[in-house]
C-alpha cells in the first residue's frame, strides 16, 4: 500500500491556499500539500493524484474561465465535490467556508457524503483544522484496506467501488 500523505486544498485566494497549505506542512505529520484554485482543477487533480483528503471551499469559481473573469459561486465548492465523489468516493472530503452556510447548500453536501465541515469564522479554527485532516486521513486509510482486502466480488468502476466500500463499512 502507497503511505503517502498527499492533501489538496481547493479555494480561489491565493493568501488562504497558502496558509492552509504552511499550516498542515508545519503541523509535522508529514503531509505533501497539492493546491487548486478552482473547482475544476481540483476535479482534474484529483482525477490524476491520489489524495489522502480533499479541503474545498464552498465559495470558489467552477471553472478557470468563472475564476479570470472574478466570478464565485456558493457552489462552487459543491461543483467540485459532486465530480469528485463521482469519481473517487473513498476520499475523504471536507468542505469549509468563512461563514456558515445555508441550510440548502449544506443538505446538499451532506447528500453528497462530505466527510466534515469547517467554518473559519469559528474559534480554534486552526486546531480543528488540522485535527479533522489528521481524522479523515485515519479515515481514507482505514476505507484503502477494505478495499485492498480479498474480495470475491469484481468491480471496474468507482460507482461499484463504492457500494463495495459502503457495505464493507456496513
């Protein structure tokens, strides 16, 4: 099995990438930290990496033309991970926003099976911060061996892989 600790974080400010990036590479776990600033980079990184856990922010542009032409959406974010789960439902997600969210937004990402949330409005948001990726990491590891575990059902496809995962969980 693969033991790198590779994170992603996904958000459109450059300053707030880069201190969430220092702040997991300072927390001396360990972690290689990839950055995007848009919901489809983070869906193409994603698509060609394998992440340990995936930070997005809620409030991002969709595309790389949505972010040169200064437009966010509030579900940006949710763009993303609709995609990414599509493709590779065993990472772990976490979603966070400055301020909480609306009731709608946030039904919507636990429909899609985010793995937390973090507001960063919040006290102690640095701790929680790094404490929820260190828990989705044990997460994302504990899911890649009962995937990895023998199995006599075949899969090809991650639709597949997550119901397998799903009912191992189970």
């Amino acid at each position: 099995m693969n033991n790198k600790r590779l994170i992603l974080i996904a958000h459109d400010k450059c300053n707030k990438r880069e201190y969430y990036k220092n702040l997991l590479i300072e927390s001396d776990r360990g972690y290689e930290v990839d950055t995007a600033s848009s919901g489809e980079e983070a869906i193409e990184k994603t698509l060609n990496h394998e992440f340990c856990v995936i930070v997005i922010d809620v409030l991002m542009p969709n595309t790389r033309e949505d972010e040169k032409a200064g437009n966010c959406s509030q579900l940006g974010g949710i763009y993303a991970l609709e995609r990414i789960r599509q493709k590779k439902p065993w990472v772990p997600v976490i979603m966070f926003s400055q301020n909480e969210l609306d009731n709608d937004i946030m039904d919507k990402a636990r429909a899609l099976g985010i793995f937390d949330y973090i507001v960063r409005s919040h006290q102690h948001t640095d701790f929680k911060f790094i404490t929820r990726v260190k828990n989705a990491e044990e997460i994302y590891w504990d899911r890649k061996k009962s995937l990895q575990e023998k199995s006599e059902i075949t899969y090809k496809s991650s639709k597949m892989e997550a119901v397998v995962l799903k009912t191992r969980t189970v």
